[in-house]
C-alpha cells in the first residue's frame, strides 16, 4: 500500500471537519448557556450544517454529549501535561493541578457546572470505566514523576495513593455540581495542600531539633515518636 492510499480520501476529512464543527459549536453553547437550554436547531445553526446532517453524525443530543466529555477530558490531560512541565516538585505540581482545575471551571461559571453535572448524571455504562481509567492514568504521572524524583512517600504503594488523588478530585467537582454556594476554588487548594504534605515525603529534621523548612516557610510542628524528645509543657522547640 502506497502512501496515497493510507490517506483518508476526500470524503472522510470533509465528514470528520462536518463532526468536529458539530462538536465544537455545542461545546460553545453548552458552555454558554447550558445542556438543557442548547437545542440540536442552535447546535445546526452555529455549525452551519442542514438539520439532517446533524444525525448523519449523532443519533440525538445526548449521544453528542459523549463526544463533548471526551473533548473534555482532553482538556484535562493537556492540563495534566502542561503542569507537569512547570517547575516546582510533586508537592507544588498537585497544587497548580487542583487550583487550575478549579479556575478553568468556574471561569466558564454556571453552564459549566451545569455540563459537567449532566455528563455526571448521563454518562454512558460502557465507557464510564475507560473514562476512570484515562484520568487515574494521567494523574498516575503526576505521581511518578514524583516517585522519580524520590518526593513521594514510600511506605504506602502507589495505587493507594492514586486512589485519594484520583477520589479527592473527583469528590470536589461532585460537590460543585451539587451544593449551591460550594467555594470550589479555596476546597481545591486546601485539598491538594492538604494532599501534597500528606503523599511526600516527610522533611528531615535536624539533629539540635530546628524546624526544617519547606517551601520557604517552616514547619508549624515538630515531629512526635522515638526519635524526638517530647517537650515538656511549656517548652519551646
């Protein structure tokens, strides 16, 4: 087979440019003015396509749905990528992930929540395993990467790890979608604060008992067990 022939003709980029124009003009309005309110007419309009041609592509709205919560979770990944490449340690990385998350979400405001509570609520069966998988594999690289780098702690293995990443995550969108007034952007950060101290590794402290520094700003406590002194009432470290 020639080159040539492992080309998609003709027909096949058109109906292909035809969905993504589908797929992006919806995405636009579900962004603007929500699921509910965008009909499959406004969808045709702003792709500039007969009504027909709409379900030449998608058997209704719903099933467009499914295409635009993959171009979602595209989103997600590129995300994902883009704060991998930052400078900064495992710790900073989860924070920037969780805190951009939340600022790319409520930057869209209420038809956002609104398309990622109907993605929630309308999610096909047969892919919601494969969706779960494609995010605990992107934020899997978050953590190894910091395994790589020797950040992340080590006497808990790597899925459990994963798991409370992946279940924190998720767990904040949820209670955006479902709790009026749900302050998403200060849970995200005080989540993933809380998730950074609590994966890496702890810092050493030093041998005359000085607080170690992390991040510029020193520890708030001192370490309690075997190889620290417990101070009396009273005493200072």
């Amino acid at each position: 087979m020639s080159a040539a022939d492992a080309l998609p003709s003709r027909r096949e980029r058109r109906r292909v440019a035809v969905r993504d124009r589908i797929v992006e003009s919806a995405l636009a309005l579900f962004e603007t003015q929500g699921y509910e309110a965008t009909t499959v007419a406004e969808i045709v309009r702003r792709s500039d396509i007969a009504y027909g041609t709409f379900f030449n592509h998608f058997p209704s709205k719903l099933h467009l749905l499914r295409e635009v919560a993959d171009h979602s979770m595209r989103d997600l990944f590129e995300n994902v990528e883009g704060v991998r490449k930052r400078p900064g340690d495992f710790a900073a990385h989860v924070v920037a992930l969780f805190e951009s998350s939340a600022d790319r979400a409520l930057e869209k405001g209420p038809p956002m929540r609104e398309l990622i509570g109907a993605m929630m609520a309308l999610a096909f069966p047969e892919t919601a395993g494969a969706d779960d998988r494609r995010i605990r594999a992107a934020f899997g690289e978050l953590l190894e990467d910091g395994a790589r780098r020797g950040e992340i702690r080590d006497d808990v293995d790597r899925e459990t790890l994963l798991e409370i990443v992946v279940g924190a995550w998720y767990s904040l969108f949820f209670s955006w979608v479902h709790f009026d007034e749900y302050p998403l952007r200060e849970r995200a950060s005080k989540a993933a604060r809380f998730l950074a101290q609590t994966l890496t590794l702890p810092p050493a402290w030093d041998h005359d008992g000085a607080m170690p520094v992390r991040g510029g700003e020193p520890s708030e406590e001192p370490p309690r067990g075997e190889n620290r002194e417990e101070l009396r009432d009273g005493e200072r470290p």
